[in-house]
C-alpha cells in the first residue's frame, strides 16, 4: 500500500469529503430563505457563508481526531489516519484546528452576520466538547453528533437574512422561523437511521476503540432495529413542518411520502431481519434520500421569499 501523501493525509484530518454535505446542506439553507430556487440577491454573502461554515467544520474534525488519537489506533478502520499514524504531530494538527476554526468565526463575523457566528460557535463546541468525550461515555453520544450535524443548513437560513439592522444584536427569531426549524428535524432525523445502522454493522470496531454506541451490547440487532424505526417515523412528522407552515406547497407530500415511506420500511425490514445486508440496504438508502429529498423541497418551496435584510 503506498504511502499517504501530505495532501492526503490532511484530507483524512480534516475530513474534507465529509464536508461536501455541509456545503450542500449550507448552500440549500441560503437558497430556501432567499427565495424560490435559486433566486439569491447576494451571491458573495452566500459564498462568505459557506467558505466560514465549511472551514468551522474542517477545524472541528481536526480536533476530534486530535481527542481520540488513542481509540483510532485501536480500529482497523482509523488505524491508518495521520495522527494515530504519527505521519502529522499532534502540535501541527492543534494549529491547524485552530485557524480554521478561529478563522471561520472571523470570517462569518466580518461578512455575514452575528446570527451565522453564534449557530458556527455552537456547532464547533458542542462537537469538540460534548459529542467527543461523550463518545467514551454514553450511547446518547448519537443524538448530540446529530445536532451538531443538523446545524449547517440553519447557518445557511440565517447568512441569507444578511447582516442585522444598526443597534441590533442577534436576531434569535430567525433560529425559530418554521423554515430553520424544518431544516434542522430533515437533517437531525435523517443522520439517526444514517449512523445507528452503520453503528451496528461496525460495532465490534466501537467496541475495540472504547466507543459507547448503543449498538455495543445489541449483538441481536434488535434495540438497533426498533430505533431506526422510531427514527425513521419521526423523520416521516418532520415532513409535514414545511406544508403546515406554508413554506411549500402542500404537492411536497407527495415526494416526501415517496422518498420518506421506503426508509420506514427498510428500517422495518431490519428490525425483523436483523442482518449486516438489511443494516447496510437502510444505510445505502440514507445516502440516496438526502439529496432527492432536499431537491423536492427546493422545487416546491413556496415563491415567495421571507424578506431578505440589508
């Protein structure tokens, strides 16, 4: 096996393919709040917004990797990143973390607005200082990765509202617009049937790294199963947010109940099976439904735009 190069081994410390999904996720949450399909009055805002959201997001994987150093060179799977690896030392990868992340709230700060700061501050410190020792500690450790995973495309939603009129502060009213809570319950529900499935199918890895996954002691697949389920159906609810709220037309439940309706029953059918092919068809299928979904929403959202701020 070759020898990673130096810009691999800072894609892997990074995570940079993981962060295509925030740049998705971010780009979808600007267009939704600046109006129908693509109809952005400021691209440069945009642009700013995904730039300081995906450096945030480059910062914290460093740090996590650089918090689990010790489980990583335990797994087969991680084993080979750089940290572990000792091809990068840990002093360099601590700088690195640092300006991206310090960088990125600067950046979010200076050309977008105090809203798109607080919702990228909380992301990187929930993700550093709760979800990764948690990992050690308890299996909820699941739910609060999803929150830290749901968050990007409310950072997306709240850039579009520019920067805040003369004498305000944070404007919170925009974290609680139906639209932001919708984006956030699509991504928050959609990661748990995601990563449960994958978390039983790697258990035995989790279980060698010291990891708390709810998944460690459900050699059955049974627990796992019934909470891909209740997952999956609460994903099914998120779907109505939109079309109550009036933010889509209510055609979106058509594609919603056609892309939403097949994982409730893949998650179904490995609550009965409980095999590695079911577990991993249910994963597959997550993959698939994210951007078919995201995709319908934006077609069907409703035309006309909440105001865009100067």
């Amino acid at each position: 096996m070759p020898t990673p190069t130096l810009k691999d081994d800072l894609m892997s410390l990074t995570k940079a393919r993981l962060s295509a999904m925030v740049v998705v996720t971010t780009v979808f949450g600007y267009f939704l709040r600046a109006g129908q399909a693509g109809v952005v009055e400021d691209p440069m805002r945009m642009l700013h917004t995904v730039i300081g959201t995906t450096l945030a997001a480059l910062g914290a994987a460093v740090f996590n990797q650089l918090m689990e150093i010790s489980p990583d060179a335990k797994m087969r799977r991680t084993e080979s990143r750089p940290l572990p690896a000792n091809r990068i030392p840990p002093a360099g990868a601590f700088v690195l973390g640092f300006l991206l992340s310090g960088f990125a709230l600067v950046h979010l700060g200076k050309l977008v607005n105090l809203e798109a700061v607080l919702l990228t501050g909380i992301t990187i410190a929930v993700y550093i200082f709760v979800y990764t020792p948690m990992k050690q500690r308890s299996g909820m450790n699941t739910l609060v990765g999803a929150v830290s995973g749901a968050i990007p495309p409310v950072i997306g939603w709240v850039g579009a509202a520019g920067a805040a009129p003369e004498g305000t502060f944070v404007r919170f009213g925009l974290l609680f617009e139906p639209g932001a809570i919708f984006l956030f319950c699509l991504l928050f529900f959609w990661q748990l049937p995601h990563f449960v499935a994958i978390n039983w199918i790697y258990r035995e890895e989790y279980i060698k790294g010291g990891f708390k996954m709810w998944a460690n002691d459900d050699e059955s697949g049974k627990k796992t199963g019934k909470l891909a389920v209740l997952f999956s159906l609460c994903l099914l609810a998120t779907m109505g947010i939109a079309p109550i709220a009036g933010d889509t037309s209510w055609w979106f439940a058509i594609p919603a109940a056609l892309l939403t309706v097949p994982m409730v029953a893949l998650a179904v059918k490995f609550s009965k099976e409980h095999t590695v092919k079911s577990a991993r068809t249910l994963f597959f299928y997550t993959l698939i439904y994210l951007p078919l979904i995201l995709a319908a929403a934006l077609v069907l959202w409703n035309p006309q735009p909440l105001p865009i701020l100067p």
